[in-house]
C-alpha cells in the first residue's frame, strides 16, 4: 500500500467520526481522531483474527470428530490407532469449506488494517490526512453541493456513508489539490470503494466524479 492511498484510507476512517455540524478545523482535534483511529483499527484486526482463529478451530474439531467416529474407525479396537477417512464432499462440508475461505479472508483484512496502522504512524501520511480532512472541512458546503448535483437529487446524508465519505475525500482533491492530477483522485476513489464498499458502488462514484471533473476547468 502506498503512503498516498493509506491516507486517504486514514482520511476515510477519520470522516466516519466527524460530526455533521464541525464547521471549522479548530474545533477538530485531529491528533486524538487519528489516536482513536488507530486503536480501533487495532481493535477491529485483533476481532478479525480472533474470529478465523475460531472458525479454524471449529473446523478442526469437525473433522477429528468426524473422523474418530467413522464406522471404520469405530469398529477397530480402542488399541489401535484411528485410521484416516474419506470426507464426503456434501454440501455441508462445502459450506465449512466456505468457512474456511472467509477465515482467511479475515485475516488478511486483519493484516492490511496493521499495515495501515504501522503506515498512519507516519508524519507524511498523516500530514496528507489531515490535509485532506481540514479541506473538506472548510469547504464542505461546497463539496457536498457537487455530490448533491450529480448524484441525481439523493440527499447527502442519505448515501450510504462510505460512499458518500469516499466522494468527500475525492471531490475535496479534485476541487482545493492542484497537486494531484483529478484522474488519480478519480482511480483512488474507485480504488478504495472496491475496498470497502458494494460491488456496484465503485461505478457510481466513478461516475459521479468524472461528472465533477467534466464540470471543472483544469489546465
């Protein structure tokens, strides 16, 4: 992940604590938001690994029980060793596998939120975070009147909140950062909803902000 695209994934953890009615940056303190920030990123990759930690177990448990009361295994002598058996590949056993597959899917996101951690300790990203944060502040009547323009009547507050935060955070480069080129803002954002948000998601902000971009005079 580079320095670039973890604050803005920073910047979006940082967006869903903001209350509605700051107007001015004084009235944020950004470092106790990234602080907490951090503790529950912690706190959700620890719960992430704690969970496949236990859907493995359980899985374990299924299997051992599974085979140790097999008729095969059954029938042998309590003397003797169990012997390995076949699983059946029913369509709960598909399921468990599924399990299995969800686990390992917790824990890479367990693992990319302790990168984003180790990443947002970091004075650049925090800087372009903050960055980012304080202009959508300042000028968040403004960016929440493009969304509202292009996004056919929907009210602000009633996008789902990830992806209303998503366009915050790509609306505010694209209108107050002249140092990033709007097709990059345009990709991150695409980028991040892919992460976080629903599958169709990722073309309804492109497509909103491509409507912003088109808008908009840039050299």
């Amino acid at each position: 992940m580079n320095k670039r695209r973890a604050a803005r994934e920073l910047a979006l953890i940082i967006f869903s604590q903001l209350s509605k009615t700051i107007t001015r940056t004084e009235e944020i303190d950004l470092a106790d938001i990234i602080r907490k920030t951090n503790e529950v990123m912690l706190r959700e990759a620890e719960n992430s690994l704690n969970s496949a930690v236990n859907e493995l177990v359980n899985i374990r448990e299924y299997v051992q029980t599974y085979e140790f009361e097999h008729p095969e295994n059954v029938e042998r002598p309590y003397s003797e060793a169990t012997v390995p058996v076949s699983i059946p590949m029913t369509s709960d056993m598909l399921g468990r596998i599924d399990t299995v597959l969800d686990s390992a899917e917790k824990t890479y996101s367990a693992i990319e939120l302790t990168k984003l951690v180790s990443l947002g300790e970091r004075e650049e990203v925090k800087d372009y975070a903050i960055r980012i944060v304080k202009a959508f502040v300042e000028n968040r009547e403004r960016v929440d009147g493009r969304i509202k323009e292009y996004s056919k009547g929907w009210d602000v507050e009633r996008l789902v909140k990830i992806d209303r935060d998503i366009l915050r955070i790509a609306i505010t480069e694209i209108l107050f950062f002249d140092d990033i080129p709007p097709g990059v803002s345009i990709d991150e954002a695409v980028e991040i909803a892919k992460k976080y948000s629903e599958p169709e998601s990722s073309k309804f902000i492109n497509g909103i902000l491509a409507q912003v971009v088109k808008s908009e005079t840039f050299s």
